[in-house]
C-alpha cells in the first residue's frame, strides 16, 4: 500500500482528497491535517506521499516544506516522503520556492481524480509530478533561480532522438507510465531512457529536466540559444 498524508487547511479539501485516494486499491489516505502540527503528523505517519497545500493562512506549505526537511535532516534513518504541492494558478511564486526546497512536483487541486490517482503512485515510484496546467508558468521564475542550466541545456544535443521524445514528454507532465502508454514501449524501457538522459544531462533530476526541455526549445516555448 501507498501510505499518503494529506495536508490542507481546508477540511472539505482534505475529505475530497482522503475520498478520491480511497478508491484506489493500492493507496491509503493514513492521516490528514491541516498546517500547523504537520511536520509532527508527517513524522508519525510516515508515509510514503505528502500532498501539501501550498498556501494556507496559519503555517504555509513553504514552512511544513521546510520542517519537513529539517526534521529529516535531523531523522538521517527515516525514509523521506515524496512531497507534492497542490496548487492553484495564482501560486508561481511559492512554486519555485518550493521546488527549490525540494518539493517532487505540484498538482492542481481542480486535478481529475485519475490524475490525481497516477499522481501519488508516480510519485511513490520516485518519479516528479509536474501539472501541465502550471508547468509554464512556474519555469520562468524557477529558470532565474539556477542560472538556466546552459550546460545542461547544450547536452541536449548529445541525446538519441528516442531520448529527445521522451525529455519531451516528461516535460508535459507525464509520468514514465503515461510516456509508455504515449510511445508504444514497456514501462521498463522509459525508465532506462529516462536514467540516461537525466544522466547524460548531469545527473539532474525530473523537475530540472523539465526546465531544460522548455530552455532548449523542445515544448513549443522558443528557448534561448544554447
């Protein structure tokens, strides 16, 4: 089972959440709450997914975020969860802050339940999960943050045309699972085109590679010379 802690201020958001998660057989909603006391209710849970609310009034999803990574910190035997901001349009700059505390990604709480069902499992396989619907916009503002990876950027030259389609994908949103599904190949076989390109990008991560599909022009933005 895919242990999942829900954190939001809103109880009605919480119990959708909880109710949308409980109809898959494989993940189980162990608790939920609200910000403050979140960093002590992840620690007890332990679970394998964080969906956190980006913006809420009494702590916010940047503090627990920052708990959460100190607490570890500390707690060095504790497996991390993956965190996943949920979002809505109007938070890009708390996005790129997050994702430079080392949030796995951001969903929109408007999300359709599958979306949301894929989510938790991509993200309990290790994988990023990046909302299409904000990918755009959050990049601009995360690129300013790390210098726009040129190195990076000009390695994309160095990838197989099959790695150039996937960087594509993955840069959607999708998960390897979805990319397979798109592509016609096994869940296997992404994997290991993902492992090599993020590799022979720099050994980045999904979320910087995403950035640097936008930067080298392959997501229908125009990207700046290489």
């Amino acid at each position: 089972m895919i242990r999942v802690v829900v954190v939001d201020d809103e109880q009605l958001v919480r119990s959708g959440v909880r109710m949308i998660l409980g109809t898959a057989e494989d993940i189980e909603v162990v608790a939920d709450c609200s910000g403050p006391g979140a960093v002590e209710t992840v620690l007890a849970a332990r679970p394998d997914v964080v969906l956190l609310d980006i913006r809420m009034p009494q702590v916010d999803g940047l503090a627990v975020l920052r708990g959460l990574c100190e607490a570890y910190g500390r707690h060095s035997w504790r497996r991390r969860p993956a965190v996943s901001m949920l979002t809505t349009f109007d938070a890009d700059d708390y996005l790129t802050a997050a994702l430079r505390l080392g949030a796995a990604g951001y969903l929109l709480k408007d999300a359709e339940p599958e979306r949301l069902i894929q989510a938790v499992r991509s993200l309990a396989a290790g994988e990023a999960t990046l909302d299409p619907g904000v990918t755009r916009a959050v990049i601009g503002g995360y690129l300013e943050g790390v210098g726009g990876t040129p190195e990076a950027v000009r390695a994309v030259a160095t990838l197989t045309p099959r790695e150039r389609e996937v960087l594509t994908l993955l840069a959607d949103g999708m998960s390897n699972a979805a990319i397979a599904r798109q592509m016609g190949l096994a869940h296997g076989t992404v994997k290991d085109h993902v492992s090599a390109l993020l590799s022979k990008l720099g050994g980045i991560n999904r979320v910087q590679a995403a950035i640097v599909a936008d930067r080298a022009g392959l997501t229908g933005r125009p990207g700046e010379p290489c």
